[in-house]
C-alpha cells in the first residue's frame, strides 16, 4: 500500500521470507547513469521487464539511480547486468542497504543504499 508522508511516496511492505532469512529486493540500483537519462526513460526501459512502481533519481544528480518493481522476482533477475539506455551502458545490482559500520566509507551522506559493484 503506497502512503505520502512529507511529500513523499512511501510504500509498506511485508518480507518475502518467514523463516528469517533476507527478503528479495524489489528495489535494483541502476549505477553509471548520465544526466541525459531521465525517470521517464528508465521507467519505459524497465517496464519490458515488467511492473515498474517506482523511479529515483538523486537531486543533486549522483551518476545513479533506483528503480522498483511491483515482483522482487524481477529485480533478481535483472542484477549482475548491463543494460544499454540512451546508448549508455548501466549497471544492474541489488539495492541493499549498506551495513552501518560502512556508512560514510565511500565519501559518506547521501542515500543509504548502495550498488554492490
């Protein structure tokens, strides 16, 4: 179910998992992205994979970004691969978050999710 809390789109959600393990990522890191490519191209990119719910761009633009899928199966399945957007060629990577004793390790602030390139 999606929320707006200060102006922003939250989504709640439930883990996949109920034996305590990780839950799967809807949520993929899109890393080496230019300026040229904007929310709209990637949700368009994306949505042949299949449902896209969200787009994230960092203001002030970061050289990446986040998109989420309405199946987690999906997500999975596109990590690990480049992708040519906008003849830019992208990363692909689970969007998980960074472990605190990481935070601040690559320069610091910002989001706390990270690419695992």
């Amino acid at each position: 179910m999606r929320h707006v809390i200060d102006g922003r789109t939250c989504d709640v959600k439930v883990p996949n998992s109920r034996d305590g393990g990780n839950p799967l990522s809807c949520k993929v890191f899109v890393g080496r992205t230019t300026e040229d490519i904007t929310a709209e191209d990637l949700r368009e990119y994306f949505e042949k994979f299949g449902e896209v719910t969200d787009v994230f761009i960092p203001k002030p633009f970061r050289a990446f970004s986040f998109v989420t899928f309405l199946d987690p199966e999906i997500a999975q399945r596109l990590c690990g691969e480049d992708h040519i957007i906008k003849g830019v060629s992208v990363n692909i990577s689970s969007a998980t978050p960074k472990a605190d004793n990481n935070r601040g390790a690559r320069g610091g602030g910002g989001s706390n999710y990270g690419g695992s390139n």
